[in-house]
C-alpha cells in the first residue's frame, strides 16, 4: 500500500509513504520502527482505517479497515494515540467504561457484562488496585496501563499503539512492553506498535518494519532487520549491535570520545 500528503490536489506531495506490505499475526507484535517524519504515524493510521490507501489494501480477516464504519471499527480496531487528553475529570473504572461505548444502544447505560468487560481489561494489565482512583492522581505509568486497559474492553482483533512508552521511565516502559507481549501471547491480540526505541522494539516485537523517509527499507524478525550498516543509515548515529543470549538484538550508540 502506498499514500501520499498535499496541501491540495493540484500540488505535489508535501509527504509521500512508498510502497509497504507485511503482514502481523494473531499473537504477535510488530513494530513499525524508524526516525521521526519517517511515515510511522502514517502507516499507523492507514492500519487503523482512518486514511484510505491510494494503492494497495489494509485487510483485516478479509475486510478492509478503512471501508468498516466507525462503529464497526471501533470494534475490531483499537488504537492508543500518543497522548489521550480528559475532557472531564474521571475516576479509572469510568474511563475503561468507555471502551465500550462501540457496543452501546443509543442512551442506555452500561450493562452489567460491560462492567465486567471493563473490570477484566483492568485485571488484565494488573491495574485492578486503581479502579477507584481518579485519573490526574496517578503516575504516567499507571496512566497508560489504564489507557490500555480502555482499548482492551473494546474486545478488538487489532491492538494499535503510537509511541506507547513516551514520557515513561524504563521500568514503566518495560512493564508496559511485557504486558503487551503476555496480551499477545494469551488472548491472541494482534499487536502493533510505532516506536523509534530500538532496543524495546528489538527485544520485544516478533517482527519489524523499518522505515525511513517513507520508504519500506526492510521487513522481518528483529535479528535480520537489525544491521549496523542499516540502523547507522536509518538514525545517522554510529551504533553497535550485538546478539543476547535470546537471539535478540542489543544496540548501543557509540561515543565520539
């Protein structure tokens, strides 16, 4: 699938995604990973349904994302922005709740197999101890398990996740990574992630899609997508990549002194 941004029909493309295809599998994670204005959030959104592809088709078990309505999206697709903004003061169980507004009829309240969706969503992410606490009352970590508990009581296929572990610290980021990854494994989410953390996406995602200015540069398992040559290409740093233990890639950055 390929997209292209302009300020109007007439001009030329002020951003241009070139040709892209993989696919991601129920119980797997991949991480669409690159530098900034690479066309991670791009890619993200023609996942999502909310950008139609110019070429090429995002299908998911056979349908098109971007040709389900919205109701219908919203309930095989969720997708965790990289800021989620209150409108309104909540407590965390109000919160989760509205995951399940892509189920409600009209104005009617939620059911009481809502609540127990919502509750479950919030065992699932080990953020249960929070139900009662109000949202500007809890650290950035907690915040996003709770966020995540949210896309998890819309019962989705598809898991989409921009930037998750920003403005996190790494044990925040961590928990948050093996959550994700324990979430895949046992319900069988299929998982995606954008990120430009190399060593969170290398020790984590079950494939990568490596992008830069655009471009597609290579798709596959951590260990053969993270060359040096390729990596220094992509983020213009001197780096070093070594193997684990686990067969996982390990980046370092190399120091000029």
């Amino acid at each position: 699938m390929s997209y292209a941004y302009a300020a109007n029909p007439s001009q030329a493309p002020l951003f241009t995604l070139e040709a892209t295809s993989f696919q991601a599998r129920p119980g797997e994670i991949v991480a669409i990973l690159g530098p900034n204005a690479s066309g991670k959030s791009t890619l993200l959104k023609l996942i999502s349904g909310a950008l139609a592809p110019l070429s090429g088709r995002v299908l998911l078990n056979g349908f098109p994302t971007h040709s389900l309505d919205p109701r219908g999206r919203a309930r095989r697709i969720a997708v965790v922005q990289q800021e989620s903004r209150l409108l309104f003061p909540a407590r965390v169980w109000e919160f989760v709740l509205q995951g399940r507004h892509p189920y409600s009829r009209g104005l009617a309240f939620e059911s009481e197999e809502d609540v127990l969706i919502a509750k479950n969503a919030l065992a699932q992410v080990g953020a249960v101890a929070l139900n009662d606490r109000w949202l500007d009352q809890i650290s950035g970590g907690e915040k996003q398990r709770v966020i995540l508990a949210r896309a998890l009581a819309q019962q989705p296929l598809l898991l989409l996740l921009d930037e998750p572990t920003l403005h996190l610290d790494i044990g925040a980021q961590v928990d948050l990574l093996e959550a994700l990854q324990r979430l895949a494994r046992q319900n069988r989410y299929t998982v995606v992630v954008v990120t430009h953390e190399l060593n969170l996406a290398g020790g984590y995602s079950d494939q990568v899609v490596l992008l830069h200015r655009g471009k597609s540069l290579r798709v596959g398992p951590p260990a053969s997508v993270y060359q040096r040559e390729l990596l220094e290409q992509v983020f213009q740093t001197a780096l070093t990549v070594e193997m684990g233990g686990s067969g996982r890639p390990r980046v370092s950055i190399l120091s000029d002194s």
